[in-house]
C-alpha cells in the first residue's frame, strides 16, 4: 500500500472494501481476489449512498446482488 499511496497522492486509501463504499455510488469490481469474492454484500450495499456494483468479474449473480439492496448491477460478459 505505501508504494501506491506514493504513486497516486490524489487518491483516497481504505482499510477495507466496507469504509471504501460509505457513501459512495457504485462500487466496481476489477479482480476475482477471493477478498472480493467474500464481501457481505447486504452490508456493503447498506455502506452505500447509492448501491450499485458494476462486476466486471462476474463473482456475484444478478439476483443475489438485487436480493442484498444493491439497486442496480451490471456483469460484463453476461
């Protein structure tokens, strides 16, 4: 983290995914890391202003993202 907090100044760093998505409106999903993979995706959405995630993994269903709050979803590829 310390390498890229010196790369990028401008951008703002979280400990976690959860403190990452308070009040934001949408969360994209980039990597299939397996830390993505087990995010509780009713209290992420509940973090959110907005809850919309943009997977451009494909780790979530449509219908289980929907079910947790989030307000829209969209899966590359699908």
């Amino acid at each position: 983290r310390k390498e890229g907090e010196a790369l990028l100044p401008g951008v703002e760093w979280h400990e976690d995914a959860y403190t990452a998505a308070a009040e934001a409106e949408c969360i994209v999903i980039l990597t299939e890391w397996n830390q993505f993979r087990a995010l509780d995706l009713d209290r992420l959405a509940a973090t959110m202003k907005t809850p919309r995630l943009a997977d451009l993994r494909n780790i979530y269903a449509k219908p289980e993202a929907l079910a947790a709050g989030f307000k829209a979803y969209e899966g590359v590829g699908r």
